[in-house]
C-alpha cells in the first residue's frame, strides 16, 4: 500500500488546515483514501502550527501523528529560521516553500538536494489575485505541479464546488487564477 504523508509549517491565520482540508476533499474525488487534520499550538493568530494529511489507494487505519512525510510545505518561509521542517523526512523528501528565494537558497538553508525543493511566490500570486496575503491556495496548485498528488483539473473543478457555498463568484474566480498561476509558475520542477 502506497501511503504519502503530507506535512504543512504555517502561521494561524494563513489558511493551511483549509488547505490540508481542500487537499483531502479534492484527493478523495480522485478515488484515494485521505486523512486531513491539524496540530494547534497556542491558539493564537500568527501562532506556528503544523497541519497534516495522510493520502493513499487503500484505506487507512492509522490515526496518528504524521512524523515521516514525504512532502513538507512551508506557508511561511519565516518559520524556516525557527522551526525544524526537515524533522523526520526522508532524503528523497519534496519540499514546497512559499518564497521569492530559488530552489537553490532554500536547498542550501534546509540542507537538502536542489533537485528536492520547489518555491514557488504563493503570498505575491493571491495579492495579485485576491488582493490578499493568503497563499494557501495558490500552494495547492504549485503542489499539484510539483508532486502530481492531485490532478489540476480535479483540484480546480473541486475547489469551484467549495467555494461557490461560502463565497461570491469574484472570490471564487480569483482563487482559480491563484492556483492555475501558482501552477505555472513554480520553480525547481
């Protein structure tokens, strides 16, 4: 059974348990098993926190902490100063940091191989597109370029259905262009 864990380094307030959520919702449309859940520490916005999921072909059993993930993405590229987001990945690892930096400053500050580190500008994408600093969305499509974990047009067509509940068709328009954009514009494929 083929398993990848899935781990999110954010801030509270940026949109990673939504992400982790969207991630889960749009995976399960393709046929996979998934788990989507969050690690809180003090609950306060702009407070590190870790988000995860679990996605695989068979059902899952487990219901534990993810501590061996096989992608790391880093909402905020802050908390690379301050928290440990290689902590127990694998050396063949992906990593997806939301930065202007290249691959290659992130690859040398995790200490990891180039070919392993995608960045991709996700706070700048959803100011141009929604006219906010919310990068969650804009890493789901950079995370369906980088790791093909979810099919874009899945993760477009599901995210459309989401958001048209809460959110007026300009937001949900604006989204769509934050992840199609993301998508392209990733960097280190």
């Amino acid at each position: 059974m083929a398993i990848t864990e899935v781990r999110w380094h954010a801030r509270a307030g940026q949109g990673a348990v939504t992400a982790a959520k969207v991630l889960a919702e749009a995976t399960m449309a393709q046929g996979e098993y998934v788990q989507a859940f969050p690690e809180y520490g003090p609950e306060r916005m702009g407070a590190p926190l870790r988000a995860y999921n679990r996605i695989s072909d068979k059902p899952l059993t487990m219901h534990c902490q993810v501590t061996d993930p096989n992608v790391v993405i880093v909402v905020d590229s802050s908390l690379l100063g301050t928290q440990d987001v290689t902590e127990g990945t694998p050396e063949d690892a992906v990593f997806l940091v939301n930065t202007a930096h290249s691959p290659e400053e992130i690859a040398e500050k995790l200490g990891r191989p180039v070919d392993r580190v995608v960045t991709v500008d996700a706070t700048q994408i959803s100011i141009d597109c929604l006219g906010r600093p919310i990068p969650n969305t804009p890493l789901l499509g950079a995370l369906s370029r980088a790791t093909g974990l979810v099919g874009l047009d899945v993760l477009l067509e599901d995210l459309a259905v989401n958001l048209k509940k809460k959110f007026p068709e300009k937001i949900v328009q604006g989204n769509i262009a934050s992840v199609e954009r993301a998508y392209k514009e990733v960097k280190g494929i």
